[in-house]
C-alpha cells in the first residue's frame, strides 16, 4: 500500500472501469484522471461509490471474492486444499512466506487497496460542487461503511495496523502500525456515522449496498469482538426487530437452500460479482466443474462430522462428490452454499452474502449469555437450531458455560465457509491453540499472518510479527 501506485488515483479508475463505462470514455489516458474530475458530478461519484462495493469481489483472488472464505477457512479447521501449489496451501500448512500472494495481495493488498478509494470518497465529496448535500451524505456513509469492513479484516488477520485515513503518500508512508483499540475505535465511529445517516430502505429492489442496518449489524460484531455485551445485543436487537412498513425487513429463510439467493429475505447485504459470467467467486471456488474433478477446496472430516444427525445444513450445504482413479472410488466433500459455479447464464440467481440474519441471531445468543440472560439467549440459540432441523429444544438448565460452547458450535456450523468466521471466531475466543494444535506446523504466533515484506521493506517504521523474521 505504500509504494508508487498511490500517488495517483490509479485504484480510482480501476473502480470506474468496472462500476461505470461511461466515465472511462475521456480523452485523456485513464491513469490520469484527476480525483477532482472523479468526483464533479453526482453520477460520477455515484459510480465510484458502487466501484467499491463491485470491487470487494471483483476477482477470485480479492477481498471477499473467494479469498477470504476460501483462505481463512484453510487457516482454520474447516478446508483442506487439494492444490500443494496454492497460495492457500500455506496457510493451511502454517508454513507463511511474507511474499506469500494470499497475504501480500488477496488480503493486505486488497483491502488497503479498498480503504484507499473509500477514503479518496471521503476527502472528495465534500469538496465537490456538483453533488446535492443529500448524496454527500449517502457517498460518505457508504464509503466509512466500507472504510470500516476493511479494517476489521485487516486488524484481525493482522493485529496492529497502519490506520490510514488519508490519501497523501508521503504521510502514509510514514505511517506506523496503530493499536488495535485505536482502530477499533474508528471503525465504531465510522460505522455510527453511517447508521446514522443510511436510509432503512435499500436503493433499488437488491441489498447489494449498504443501508442503516448494516452498518448496525456490523457494529453488532464489532462490538462482539470487543466483549462489549450490552452494545452487541442492542445492535443484533435493532436488526431482528427492523420493519418497513410494518413487516418485518428480515427474516430467516425456511429453506436452507434459498438463504444464498439473490431473493434471500434473510440478506442483510449482498456482493454483486460485476462480472458476467460469474454469480459469486465462492461458487466457483467451491463447486467442482465437473463430475470427475476433486474439488478445489474439502470440507475437514472434523467439520463434517461435528454436524448432529437430522442437521439439514448437512444435507443442504455440503455436498459429495465420487470419483474413480484406477478403479478406487473416493468421497470427497466442498462446501454447498452456493450452487452455481463458472460459465452459467448471466442471469443471476446468487450474489455474495456479506451480512445475514442468522448471525445476528447468534451474537445475541452470545451476548445475552455473557450476561447471564440465559432463558433469552436460549431463544435465540433455538430459532437457528430449529430452522437447521434440529427440533430438542436446548435444555433450560444449561450452564452459562456450557451454552457458550453451544452456541460456539452452532456458529462452527451454521457460518461455515463462509467469509473467515471460524477463523475469526477461535481467535477471539482464545481457542485457536487448543483446537488447530494439531495441523501442520501449528504454534501460537500463526494466529497472526505475517506483514507483507515488500511493505516492510517500503516502510522499515513497520515491525514484522513474531514468528516471520524480521
């Protein structure tokens, strides 16, 4: 993030280039559009504002186009990856070089990469003349909404990081890595801002951008992550009991396969491949392309085994697949959640689910357990177990101890390859060391990845961390 390519605008166009064509028919060559041009009328910086949210899964190997689901469930005890060459293998095996291109390009790169034009919104916007004050303030809350998704990737998959709010290069070359609460402590103010002044409706008949309860349901993790209880459960509260025009805004899909749709009522927010051909890099990451091809990515027998007999996610969103070699069947099994893969119709059926009600149903349970409201978070436990097909109900007399390992197992299987939550999750709950003691070359300083070291060696003020060098 901190070389040559930032000090023009260069992301900027990229994110033109694929979120409006009409902006790139200019006469002057592309990488010199200025970020005053960018953002001179209304429509422009509109497409700037979508650019983000198409550019957060504009390829396989970016962001959350397959990178993280597929990446940081390598890391955790979800995915086994059948490429020994794979950038993924890596992680998998805890064997992280710091020129590694999943940690280099795919995470740190990608999403500083975001956060750079989110901020370019941020400081250009206001300046502008040619924007109403209505749309400022919606560009401005979807760019801090997006400023803020990617922070909190970058500091849980990272730990301490350079908090860049700028877009001068000479200051963010200098820049040094800043405490995590610092960040923290941003991404609330941020993500305020933008529940405060996004819309409770979406723009346009899809949730494929931000509106008021995203930006609560993401606080709700934050505030998760922070062991802040009370906060966690009012925000998960507000996006469970949102309505418009007296029904509910939300609600979890009775059928387990139409939860991934593009119709979804259980989406909170979707991500729109732009392209094509692709409806999301999960999917094609996930789902062979044919019926003699092992899948790119397994699921653990560990996973598949945790499921409970009658668990229609098993059934759902996991699927296998046979294949012969020399007369030798062999069962393998990949994530199911999403079902169409590469190469389909450009109609799209599925768009990437980013935020889902499920989860806010789960950090409620969590966070009502934390403080000792059991019978509620019971509850909210049960409305998942229930839709999963798993109709005991959770026995009442349950330790508080006990049902946070309930509710612990049921993210294990409800959130499954699905955006790094496992991972995630055993990190912040301490457990990473006691359930990925097993898995190649395991010690404790893989909970974080390392640094990139070209941005070290860009910026010696950077320290590297433990267990990578200098």
């Amino acid at each position: 993030m901190f070389n040559n390519r930032y000090k023009k605008i260069l992301l900027i166009t990229c994110l033109l280039a694929s979120g409006c064509t009409k902006f790139v028919e200019v006469d002057k060559p592309i990488d010199t559009i200025t970020a005053e041009a960018a953002f001179a009328t209304e429509t422009k910086a509109a497409s700037v504002v979508r650019g983000l949210y198409n550019n957060m899964v504009k390829t396989s190997n970016f962001a959350f186009g397959a990178a993280v689901s597929a990446g940081l469930g390598a890391s955790a005890d979800e995915l086994i990856v059948s490429s020994t060459t794979s950038a993924y293998a890596e992680l998998y095996n805890n064997n992280i070089n710091t020129s590694n291109t999943a940690i280099t390009n795919y995470y740190w790169g990608a999403f500083y990469n975001l956060i750079y034009v989110a901020n370019q919104v941020i400081e250009n916007v206001p300046k502008s003349t040619g924007i109403s004050e209505g749309a400022k303030i919606q560009f401005l809350a979807e760019a801090r909404f997006v400023r803020a998704v990617n922070y909190f990737y970058l500091i849980n998959l990272y730990g301490d990081v350079p908090l860049i709010l700028g877009t001068d290069y000479v200051t963010n070359t200098k820049m040094l890595r800043t405490p995590m609460v610092q960040v923290y402590k941003q991404m609330e103010e941020d993500l305020q801002y933008a529940r405060t002044n996004l819309g409770e409706s979406y723009m346009g008949t899809q949730r494929i951008r931000a509106n008021r309860f995203a930006a609560s349901a993401f606080l709700a993790r934050v505030y998760l992550y922070q062991k802040n209880w009370k906060d966690a459960e009012l925000m998960a509260t507000e996006v469970i009991e949102a309505k418009e025009g007296g029904t509910p805004l939300y609600r979890l899909e009775t059928t387990l396969n139409n939860v991934f749709l593009l119709t979804s009522k259980e989406v909170i927010l979707q991500l729109m491949n732009p392209g094509t051909t692709i409806s999301t890099w999960d999917g094609a990451a996930f789902v062979p392309g044919s019926a003699t091809s092992v899948p790119n990515y397994q699921i653990t027998p560990g996973l598949y085994n945790a499921f409970p007999a009658g668990d229609l996610r098993l059934s759902n969103w996991i699927r296998s697949v046979n294949i012969t070699t020399a007369g030798v069947i062999t069962t393998y099994r990949h994530p199911y959640k999403y079902k169409v893969i590469s190469g389909t119709a450009t109609v799209k059926t599925e768009a990437l689910v980013f935020l889902r009600l499920a989860e806010m149903y789960l950090i409620r349970a969590e966070a009502r357990t934390e403080n000792s409201d059991l019978s509620n978070a019971i509850s909210d436990l049960d409305v998942i177990r229930s839709r999963a097909g798993l109709l005991t109900p959770t026995d009442p007399a349950i330790t508080q101890s006990d049902l946070l390992d309930a509710i612990a197992r049921e993210r294990r299987l409800e959130m499954f390859a699905e955006l790094g939550h496992r991972w995630l999750d055993l990190k912040r709950t301490d457990k990473a060391n006691i359930i990925l003691k097993d898995k190649p070359n395991w010690t404790t300083e893989d909970q974080l990845y390392p640094i990139p070291f070209a941005d070290i060696q860009a910026n010696p003020l950077i320290k590297q961390n433990l267990g990578y060098g200098l």
